[in-house]
C-alpha cells in the first residue's frame, strides 16, 4: 500500500498580531501608570515641599558655626494649586501665585495695630462695595467677630482649588486690611451637597478644605502673620440654605474668612450692648 502524504500544515502569516496585540496593551498600561503617578495629591505635595525646603534651606549647624556673606533664603511658591502641568488634572493647573506676583517686592510686615473692629468692618465694606453690590460678598459683624464671605464662584472654576487670577486683586485689598490686626483669622471653606470624586478630591472634605488653605496661603504672600491664621474645610455639613436649588447651591458654596474678636473687644461689645438697651 502506497503511504499517504502528510499534509503540511499552512503556515500562519497572522501570528505577528498577537506580538502586536501584546504591545499596544502593554503601551495602554505603561500610559495609565504614567497618567496615575502624574496626579499628585495636593496635601501630600504640600508636606513634602515644607519639609523640602525645611531640609535644604535651614543652615547646617556645627559647634563653631561661621556665617558668612548673606544668608540667601528661597520662597516657596504659594498658589490654590500646587502640582503642575496641564497634562494633569483641571483642578491641578492653576496659574501660581508667583506667576502674577513674582515681580512684587516681598511685603514688608506692617506694625500691629488695635483697630476696633467697627472700623475693621467699615474698610471691608468699602474694599469689597463692588461685589457686595452684586451679591458675590458680605460682611457681618457675629459673636465670633467680622465674617467675610464670598462666593466660590468669584474666587474658584468649579471643582478647583485654583485661585482664579481675577481673586487676587481682590484678596490683596482684604490682606491690606487685616495684616496690622492682632486679631486671628479663620478662612473656612464650604460646597454644597453635591458630591466629587476626583483624583485631588476624593470628597468636599478636600475641595473645602485645599480652598481655605489656598486663601491661607494667598494671605500670607500677602504678608498676613502666618501664625495667625487658620483654614479649615466644612465639606457640605454647613450649609446656609437649602441644597434642593442651584441658586441654594451657589449660596452654600463659598469662603468665609472670620476676623475673630478677643476677649477685650467681646466685653466692649456686650457693655456697648448693655448700654444701648
């Protein structure tokens, strides 16, 4: 019997697909990583540049330390944004504070001054008659002392921590007014209910809290003893009306900076209260 013929297997001229498949998969992967470790986290970012710039500008000490020539001291930046490029996240490209102000010389701390806050009160309003007028800011005299509030949407874009650079004239004429007080200051931030989850913000908690910071930090570029202020985020916990409408919503989203009264200046209060009954 005459043997049969084995068919030769046909050659795959296909295979170089799969190797193919293999590497733009492995590309998709290598530009997810790349995207992740490019979005940082600003409250991370700014622990590590302060301990950073602690490290590296803080002289080195020594039994006999020797001084010599000038000690030259860097600045941070300051911004509402702290990470970078616009590869990132919208909320983490702002325009920095240098930026606009790189050109200024550095504020000159002013000398403090006890200034009734009746007064303290009275330049705020005629800074900010502007937008007070058109319902963007209001000044209040409380029993924690002048609360200042401004919408989020004249210092914000939404969803970001980014000073827009409309906001910084606008916080430099209010940093003019309280750098001579005593008084502390509180910047507290605020949003409405509506939730984010965001690389920068996982939650409002965040969103509040890197918008006060942003003003903090504004601030004190400005000048404004760093000792004396606080910021604070409230997430949507504190809202001022109700959440069920937008106008609702741009109300509850907002920044106050709270001029805080000391124990002398509560007691004027209560016996100029006294007084008026």
């Amino acid at each position: 019997m005459a043997r049969r013929k084995r068919h030769e297997e046909q050659e795959n001229h296909e295979r170089w697909l799969v190797s193919y498949a293999d590497f733009i998969t492995l590309l998709f992967a290598f530009f997810v990583v790349m995207y992740s470790i490019s979005s940082v986290n600003e409250g991370k970012y700014r622990v590590l540049s302060s301990t950073l710039t602690g490290a590296f500008v803080t002289p080195a000490q020594s039994l006999d330390p020797i001084q010599i020539g000038e000690q030259v001291r860097t600045q941070m930046p300051v911004s509402g944004e702290y990470a970078a490029p616009e590869a990132r996240p919208e909320n983490l490209n702002p325009p920095t504070i240098n930026e606009t102000v790189q050109d200024e010389k550095p504020p000159v701390t002013a000398p403090i001054t006890g200034k009734p806050l009746a007064a303290v009160e009275e330049e705020l309003i005629d800074n900010l008659s502007g937008f007070i007028d058109k319902d963007l800011v209001s000044v209040n005299r409380t029993e924690r002392g002048i609360e200042v509030e401004m919408k989020s949407k004249m210092l914000f874009p939404s969803g970001s921590a980014r000073l827009s650079r409309d906001s910084l004239n606008v916080l430099k004429g209010m940093a003019e007014i309280i750098k001579p007080l005593p008084n502390q200051i509180r910047v507290e931030g605020h949003t409405d209910n509506v939730p984010i989850k965001t690389v920068s913000f996982p939650s409002n908690w965040e969103l509040s809290a890197a918008r006060a910071a942003s003003v903090v930090h504004l601030f004190t570029r400005y000048g404004v003893d760093s000792g004396r202020m606080a910021a604070t985020g409230f997430g949507e916990f504190r809202p001022i009306t109700d959440n069920d409408q937008e106008e609702g919503r741009q109300k509850n989203r907002r920044v106050a900076m709270v001029i805080l009264a000391g124990e002398h200046e509560r007691m004027l209060e209560n016996f100029s209260g006294k007084n008026d009954n």
